[in-house]
C-alpha cells in the first residue's frame, strides 16, 4: 500500500509525538530526544515543512524540514530531520516517501539546499553526499550530508536551531 503524504494538521501533534518517540526507541547513535525536538520546533515555528505518512487512518510516518545557519551567510538551507516510521512499518517504502515529497517541497520553496545527519548508504539514493567544505561541528564528517537545490554548496559550518536542544 501507498501511503498518503500531506501536511501535518493539528490534531496529528499527538500522534506524530508518540511515533517519532517509537521510531527511534531501539535506534543506535541518538539522544532518544527527537520527540522533544519535534515538539520544540513546531512551538518555535521553525517548522519549514512537517509532512505525515497516512496508511487507511493510521499515521505511520512523519519528516520535518527547518531552517539552518550557515557561518558563511548563504541564505535558503534547510535541515531534515528527524524522520520517523512506525517500527512495524519500517523498510516498506514509507521514508522514502515521505523524504521524496519533502526534497519536491523545498524545491518548490526554492530552498538553496538541504542536509541531514544520517546513514551515508541509505540518504545517497536522494542524492545527498558528504561535502568536506560544509560541516557539522563535532560530527562525523562522513555521516553529515547535503543536497544542493540551487547552486552549489557553500565553504561553511552549519547551525540547528536551539530546538535541537530538546530535552523534555
């Protein structure tokens, strides 16, 4: 089955919470806080895009895309993640979904660019790479990736907003 990807309403917050929190409750290399993060950029309004999954009625995925800042002043990029999917839906199609019509969304955005933190071996499908001139302080290079939209990638480091932070 196909899911259904839109944009997220209001009365998915809770769901999107819970699922966001399941998806990555057995996930090596994460903070268990990207619930918290979710929450923190939606109350910021940092949210650039927060699409859901729908299979039937059920909410099985969730991406977010928000800004980021680059040392280098280039305007326009934008930060995916966290992405989530149910863990009994996993590996069916579903994130690559979801991450297809978020790289459509920032196009039509006219976003500059996008990076992400993650697998190397699953994000190079949608063209993201690691670029040694733009870098995440304190992360594996190799794991820290972009996808230009506009233009190249600039020499920079990048910034997350302070949601990122989340704790509770």
């Amino acid at each position: 089955m196909n899911p259904i990807i839109r944009d997220e309403h209001p009365s998915d917050i809770d769901a999107i919470a819970h699922l966001t929190e399941a998806a990555f409750a057995n996930a090596p290399h994460t903070s268990h806080t990207e619930h918290f993060i979710v929450a923190a950029l939606r109350k910021a309004g940092q949210l650039s895009v927060s699409l859901v999954a729908l299979e039937g009625d059920d909410l099985v995925g969730h991406v977010t895309v928000s800004p980021v800042t680059l040392s280098s002043g280039n305007a326009g990029w934008h930060g995916l993640g966290p992405i989530s999917v149910r863990p009994d839906r996993q590996g069916r199609g579903i994130g690559s979904a979801l991450m297809v019509e978020a790289i459509e969304r920032l196009k039509a955005m006219g976003s500059a660019g996008c990076v992400l933190l993650g697998d190397p071996g699953y994000y190079a499908r949608f063209g993201f790479r690691a670029c040694e001139q733009l870098v995440l302080p304190g992360m594996p290079a190799e794991y820290f990736q972009a996808l230009p939209l506009a233009g190249g990638i600039p020499a920079a480091e990048v910034s997350y907003h302070i949601a990122f932070e989340a704790s509770a």
